[in-house]
C-alpha cells in the first residue's frame, strides 16, 4: 500500500467526524474540510445510502441557495445545517475562537480579516469542527485576544451548537463543554506526544500514552484518490493537482 | 430612474454619507471606484454587505473613509487587505465589526420599516462587548431569562452595486442575489452599474421577473462593461485574480498603492 500523505489523513479524519450529518457547509478556501465532506458522501453512496448535503460556501456552481448570501445563516438559524469548519488566527484552551486580529482590539498589530458569521454559527450548529493545519503556540493561545465565538455559553444562553473537535496538522482533540477544555484523542502519524505539548499553548487532557489517528484503508483511500479528487477538482482545481502530483512522488 | 454614467452618479456621495458596498462575489461596482475617488467625498461610513474587500481597500487607501462597519475585509487568496489593515493598525478608520447576519439582520429591520431585529448568537463574544448600538434584551414572549441580541435597522444613505442587465425602464436584474435588493429597500440612494441595458421590460416574463429588482427602488444605471472587474461577476465572467494578486502586493505600501491608483489602465484590458 503506497504510503498515506499527512493531508490524506486529516481528509479521512474529517470524514470520520461528519458521520451521520445531512447538510455540511464549508468555505469556498477550505479545500481539506470539502474533500472531508465528499469522501464521506463518496463512501455512504458507494454503500448505496444517502451522502451528506454539501454547501461550499461563495461558489457559484455548487451554491444551491436562492436567498443570496442571508440564506446560509437563515438555514443555519432553522437547524438545516449540521456541521461547520471554523479556523481561527488563535483558539484556546476554552474553544473560543478569534478571527479579528491579534494584540489590543481595535488597533490590533495584526488585523486578520474579521469575524465573518462566526459569531452566529457557532451557536447553531450542532458540529462545529475547529480545523487549523497550522500548530504552533502563536495558534493555540491560553487565551485569545479577542472573543469572535465563544467555545461556550452560560446556562440560560441560547446555545444549539458548538465545537466538537479540534483538527490540526499534528492531532485530534475533542471538545467537553462540561469541563470545558479539550482532550488529546489521537495523534498523527510522525508526531508525538511531548511534541504537541510543546507547541500547545494551553493545557489539555490526554492519556499517558496516546494513540495513533487511524489511517484509511485500502478502500477509502482508491475512493479518495479517485473520484473525490476528481469532485474536488471542480472547486479546488489547485488543491487537487498539487495532491496529485504529491502522490505521484510518493507511488514513483 | 435616470439613465446615467459612472462619474455623474459618484455625484450623489455625499462627506459623511453611509454607504453600503456588497459582498465579492454578488456584484461589486468597481467600476464606480475611481469616479467616487475623484469626486472626493470623504468620512464616508460604510456598510459592507457582509463582507469587504478590493473596493474597500481601495476607498479606505484614498482616505475616503470614516467608519467601516464589516463582518470581514479581505481579497480572499490574495490575502489580507492592505490598506484596510495599514489603517486599523494606524487608529485611521473606526471599526464597527460586525458578524454576516447581524449585517443582514440590519438591514432586513430596514427593510421592514422596523427599529431592529432580534438575532441569536452574539452573547459573550468581544464584538457585543465593542457594540454600544446593540442591545441585550430578555425574549419577552419566554418565561423568563433567555436573552437575545437587537440588532438595529442599518438604513445606508447610498447603495451601490454592479449586476449583468437593466431593462429600459430601469429594473435591474438581480438573479438570486437578494442582498442587493435587500440593499436597495434599505437605502434612500440606489446606483446601478450594468454589463448591458436591455429593450424589453424585464418584468414582462415572469421567469426573469423574480429575479427583478423593481425600478421603484432604483436611482440610476450607468452602463458599465466589465464593471465588476477584476472581481467576477456571476454567469458572465470570472475574477482575474492575477489583477487582484497584483494590487495586493502593490498596495502594501500607501505608495505602491498611490502608483496602483495612478495607473492609466483601470479597466479590463
């Protein structure tokens, strides 16, 4: 079997974590939670059951809503959408999440672009996955300068939704709101433990000794190399040949 | 509605109007840019609907602007805006951040007729916190408790936006972008650019009627091919993102953007 790329895992791991969703909404520059939400869509139809929904967000070939760009959160606020990708120039150890800039608000030293419909979606979605491929301690903060969403709510708050997890280039955690904070479910293949304490900035719960995040089986993988990239390529033309051309250094 | 040109519509932007720019991808009027530069009506609060970028970036680079009331300003994989960020970084522009529907929701009160609309979210976040027009109420149809955000009507003075066609009458097709008209029932000023003005009425066939905004809510067209450039404008062309790519690294200084600016060619070649 021709060895699995990084990014193949994360796409496989994101596919595993939308299980069971009928609707999934992902950002026209998010290319990993897309190819996420079709090879599970790919996998379900390959079963003969019906594969998720998948809105890609300022696309206008698969943007299937009529109501302009109102329509999306209106869909979110009536609970037809189930799951979510939210990243974030910080999160922290709570799941808050901060898409504004970094330093003191409002002259932040670095502005990043704002917090688009964060501070909404991540109320009223059921599946919130925070995905950053990028783990650094400049990421993931103790705390973030500014709060666009919450990780959580006090009782009384109006709260459907939520982060369930967080993906990032080393590892998988998940979400408890009870506690809150996160828990070190897994870790990706070449990264360890004390490496990911390293470039963590907050604490999180794990296990002494962790386990490794599973990788695709032969199956999943032809369907992945196959007709998703193939989907893919009409969104993400770019994303899908630079996968393609990795895996042709990788099988030569 | 009155048949106009780029230049004699930037006419009706008036110092300290707030003026509402659409979304990259639902028909920004780029081509009314540089006439509202060279007009030159300055402290302008803008609304951005719900997102900014490239016009943006350019209005604020010109010193045009006051406020900045957004869900978000970028060019997208371009990167960052620079001028936008140079100007946050500087304390240049005031910002009122704001998130996608919340900007929706001001102007759907708007559009109502009503002073604001309730929205859900929001509680504990820093954009609350840095919102004194908002408001935290208790929803008085529960029990008790359950409080909920008010969001007040957004009514720009002036909206602007660039959309493939308008009939001779002035109705102007919007397809399914319906912020727009959400847009338009907002303002008090509507300024239209347009690939093509078209003979037959628009609301004659029912098919290309839904997707009309009614002259009534028009102030004037100008005809404006390639308006959007180089953003893209739906079902008639792409983004030239080389374009983009391009004013993206020449705006990192106020020089290279002054040069940007200066540049002849400001149309799609």
């Amino acid at each position: 079997m021709a060895e699995v790329l990084p990014r193949e895992v994360l796409i496989c791991t994101i596919a595993r974590l939308l299980d069971g969703v009928r609707h999934v909404a992902v950002g026209a520059s998010s290319p990993i939670p897309a190819a996420g939400a079709m090879l599970l869509r790919a996998m379900k139809e390959a079963e003969g059951a019906v594969g998720p929904r998948i809105s890609i967000l300022g696309s206008v070939e698969h943007n299937f809503f009529t109501n302009g760009s109102a329509e999306l959160f209106d869909c979110a606020g009536q609970g037809r959408i189930d799951a979510f990708f939210l990243g974030g120039g910080q999160i922290d150890g709570f799941g808050n999440v901060n898409l504004v800039g970094a330093g003191d608000y409002p002259r932040s030293s670095v502005r990043w672009p704002g917090s688009f419909g964060s501070a909404y979606l991540y109320f009223v979605v059921p599946r919130v996955i925070l995905f950053r491929e990028e783990h650094t301690p400049r990421v993931f903060v103790e705390k973030v300068d500014f709060i666009s969403a919450p990780g959580v709510s006090p009782d009384g708050v109006f709260r459907s939704g939520g982060p369930i997890a967080l993906l990032t280039g080393k590892g998988l955690f998940r979400f408890d709101k009870t506690r809150p904070g996160f828990e070190l479910e897994s870790v990706h293949p070449g990264h360890d433990l004390a490496e990911i304490k390293e470039a963590t900035g907050f604490r999180f719960a794990h296990d002494a000794e962790p386990r490794q995040t599973a990788l695709p089986d032969r199956t999943t993988l032809d369907l992945l190399r196959g007709r998703v990239f193939d989907d893919l390529a009409e969104t993400y033309p770019e994303f899908a040949g630079q996968m393609r051309r990795e895996l042709g250094t990788v099988d030569a | 509605m009155v048949l106009s040109e780029p230049r004699a519509m930037a006419k009706h932007i008036e110092p300290g109007m707030r003026v509402a720019l659409p979304v990259d991808y639902a028909g920004v009027s780029m081509a009314m840019t540089r006439p509202i530069i060279e007009h030159g009506a300055g402290n302008l609060d803008l609304v951005c609907v719900p997102t900014g970028g490239l016009q943006v970036d350019q209005l604020v680079g010109a010193g045009l602007v006051r406020t900045v009331e957004t869900s978000a300003v970028s060019l997208g994989e371009a990167g960052g805006a620079p001028r936008f960020n140079a100007a946050v970084k500087e304390g240049a522009v005031r910002l009122k951040d704001a998130t996608c529907p919340a900007i929706h929701a001001g102007l759907m009160a708007a559009q109502k007729g009503s002073p604001f609309m309730p929205l859900r979210g929001l509680i504990g976040t820093d954009l609350l916190r840095h919102r004194d027009d908002w408001r935290v109420v208790d929803n008085p149809l529960a029990d008790g408790g359950d409080p909920i955000v008010l969001i007040p009507a957004i009514k720009p003075d002036v909206t602007i936006f660039h959309v493939p066609m308008a009939d001779r009458f002035g109705n102007v097709w919007i397809g399914r972008r319906r912020e727009l008209a959400a847009m338009a029932y907002a303002s008090r000023t509507v300024l239209v650019t347009v690939e093509r003005i078209v003979d037959e009425n628009l609301l004659a066939d029912e098919m290309s009627a839904a997707g009309v905004l009614p002259a009534l809510y028009v102030t004037a067209v100008a005809r404006a091919p390639k308006g959007a450039w180089p953003y893209g404008l739906w079902g008639e062309y792409p983004a030239d993102s080389g374009e983009i790519a391009r004013y993206a690294k020449a705006a990192r200084t106020a020089d290279g953007f002054s040069a940007y600016m200066g540049q002849a060619q400001m149309e799609s070649a």
